[in-house]
C-alpha cells in the first residue's frame, strides 16, 4: 500500500470518530475493503475514497471546539463523564482506568493524537503517592468506588499520637487517593459521581465523611443532587451527583434543566431483529421462572422482569452477563432476550437509536459489564452544562453561548427530529 500507510489511513479514520463499519459507509467500500486498507494489504489504493476520508477528518477536527479549560479523568470506565465535558470545551489531559477491557474501549473511543500529552495510567494509587505526577487541571471528574470508612474519635488520634482528618479517616480507601490529589492540586472544580445508596452507605457514616473532607478540609464550597435517568433514557438509574467549587460561585442545583412530560420508552432503542444468540436458552428461561416462583411464596421479590416496547426499563447492572435477569425483552415465541451490547449502549445514552457510533471493541461479556457500571452520558451531559458557565468564570475564559446539539435533547425527541 504505497500511496498511504496502513497507520496514516487508520489515523484519518480516528480523527474523522469513524469505525470500520461507517467508513465503508462513507466510502462505498466493504468492510473488508476497509480492513485490507487498515492493514497495507489492498493491491490498489483508491485515492479519491482516502481523499473523502481526509475530508470527513478535517471538519470533525474543525468542528470540536476550542478547548477552554482542562480536565482529568479518574476511574474513567468507558468515558461516561469524559465525552459530556469534551463537548463543552474541555480537554482531558489524564486519564486513569484499572481495567483492562475498559481501556480498550476507552481508548477506541477516545483516540488521541500522535502529538498529545494526555497520559492514560491504569492504578491511580502510586499517582495519588505522588500527585505531582498528574498534570496541573481546571476539573477533576471521578466516578469512584464507594468504600466504608474506620472512623475513630479525634481525641483518640490525638491521644495516641495519630494524625486525623482524611489522612487518618479515609486511609486505605479510593476516595483517600482522590482527597490526596485533590488537596495537592487544588483544581478550579470537580465533579465526582456514586451511587444513590452513597448517603445511606455504612450508616450515613461513609457520606458525611466524604462531605466533610470535601468542605471543612479541602475547603471546597460543594453541593449535592440525586437524579434520576427516566427522563432521558428509557431507564430508571438513579445517582447521586457531587459538585465542588475552590471558590464560591453560585452553583446551584436547582438550576439544572431536566426534560418535562413524558419520556422515552424501550421501544425507541430496541432494534427490530436481533441475533438469536441473545434469546434465552430453554433452560436458563426455566431455571428464572423457578427462582422467581420460588421466591414469591416466600414473600420475596427476586427474580426476572420482563419488558415490552412501552415500558422503562430498571437499572442496568454489572451482572446483566450473567442472565439478563433484571431486563429481560418481551418478543414473539416462548423464551424473552437479553438487550443486545448495542442496545446497552442507548440505554446508557451512550449513542442515538439507529445509530452505531460508539465503539464496542470487546466481547459481549465485557461489553455489559461496562455499560452497566456507567453512567448515563445525557445525565452528566445536563450537569456539565450547568456546570460550564461557573468553570468559565473559574478559570476566566470568559463569555460563552450555549449549544444545544441533537444528543442534548431526550432520546424520543431526538428520535423524532
């Protein structure tokens, strides 16, 4: 492949946010074609369809906007929290993930430049040891994992000549590390999300100590919101969202714009045929009939549900793999289906239905987990809104106009238009 290296076409392809399935769309090519051209195998280089390629490159390059203030990205999953903050004007300069299948589609989706300095860690512990590693930053986001916390009277630390506050009452926990990074760097902002049961996890005991390392010791004026999804995605998800800022700024979350009336259903993200492969096998739609009969005349609620097209549906979990219990899709025969990886993908806001434009490099497996250990992007997408105009005015960027794209709008209205 003389003409154009197998790595030039692959590059044009990221920077134009095109999979191999929408560049043989683009190109009028198959996606074997494509495959060949990625890997300098196609005797002939067409070069009109490298041309257009490059086209469709430089305006999605033309059309992402002037970065106004930097961010970090930590227990990054998929990018859940990265891409709303993007689109606002951010750009991300670090990156931490653990996992390794998440990575993958991480950096699938979010490809950087050759030139970037962004850095893409894997453990945040030995950076939180030495937080001078991470690049200076205007926003910190975080989806952490919730940790219960030993928490010991202060007069006993004293006694015993032990150090109190977060380097005693968190140690141990993630939420140490990010109050460590936190506390060295000082960022403009920040923007962390958990579960709803974060309030009410060990007690009460785990989120007041949260707050009160966030305001009474890092001194960041904070504020605090539960939402729920239903009004973007067919979904009832429900997390809690907590926003710092270094300085006072008017932040308040009554402000937020949460779509009115009613909202979308399953049927506008469900696909109308689907691979067999994800029907349930008879023994596995048995063995859920049993479970649930078996616990409902012990007065318990375990079990499957099922859904149909009109329906919403309940909170995506990690687990969903295992037997899709918790969504199960109503459909013509005897057996109901599991939603499919792309399904999940809508479901999580991830994508518009109809389309296919978030990359999912990984088996089905990993796929669920990682969608069901999300966040819902057109929920973060509102909080980032909210949030941009006190960024801009905390790093002094000065005046902004809204932008109201497609994907802002709820999925049954986007659909329409």
């Amino acid at each position: 492949m003389n003409a154009e290296t197998p790595t030039s076409f692959e590059e044009l392809m990221q920077r134009a946010g095109l999979d191999i399935e929408a560049t043989a769309s683009l190109l009028d090519m198959s996606e074997r074609s494509v495959r060949r051209y990625i890997n300098g195998e196609a005797k002939r280089v067409d070069r009109l369809k490298v041309e257009k390629l490059r086209e469709a490159a430089n305006a999605a390059c033309c059309n992402r906007p002037v970065p106004s203030f930097t961010f970090i990205d930590l227990f990054a999953g998929i990018g859940g929290l990265r891409r709303p903050f993007e689109e606002i004007g951010g750009r991300c300069v670090f990156t931490s993930e653990w996992d390794r299948y998440s990575k993958e589609t991480y950096t699938a989706n979010f490809p950087e430049p050759a030139d970037s300095h962004h850095i893409l860690a894997g453990d945040i512990r030995p950076y939180a040891n030495n937080p001078a590693d991470i690049p200076e930053h205007d926003v910190l986001l975080a989806g952490f994992p919730c940790q219960p916390f030993s928490i010991a009277g202060v007069s006993k630390k004293n006694a015993l000549g032990r150090p109190h506050g977060f380097l005693c009452d968190t140690q141990g926990t993630l939420f140490y590390d990010l109050a460590k990074i936190i506390d060295h760097r000082r960022p403009p902002a920040f923007l962390l999300e958990n579960v709803k049961n974060l309030e009410r996890h060990d007690g009460g005991k785990t989120f007041a100590t949260i707050m009160h390392v966030l305001q009474e010791e890092l001194g960041y004026h904070v504020s605090k919101r539960v939402v729920s999804s239903a009004p973007w995605v067919p979904q009832k998800r429900e997390r809690i969202f907590i926003v710092g800022f270094r300085e006072e700024s008017g932040f308040n979350f009554d402000d937020m714009v949460i779509p009115q009336g009613d909202g979308p259903t399953l049927g506008e993200i469900l696909d109308p045929e689907v691979d067999p492969k994800y029907t349930l096998t008879a023994h596995m739609w048995q063995y859920l009939q049993d479970y649930k009969k078996k616990h409902s005349k012990a007065g318990n609620g375990f079990g499957f549900s099922l859904f149909g097209p009109s329906d919403v549906a309940r909170t995506l979990s990690a687990r969903y793999y295992k037997d899709g219990s918790e969504i199960l899709i109503a459909q013509q025969g005897d057996r109901p289906r599991r939603l499919t990886p792309r399904e999940c993908a809508r479901l999580m806001g991830f994508e518009n239905p109809g389309e296919t434009s978030f990359k999912i490099p990984v088996s089905d497996t990993q796929a669920y987990r990682q969608f069901g250990n999300s966040v819902v992007v057109p929920v973060v997408r509102a909080v980032a809104s909210l949030m941009r105009p006190h960024i801009e005015a905390a790093v002094g960027t000065g005046d902004w106009m809204p932008v109201v794209h497609q994907h802002e709008l709820p999925l049954h209205e986007a659909f329409a238009s």
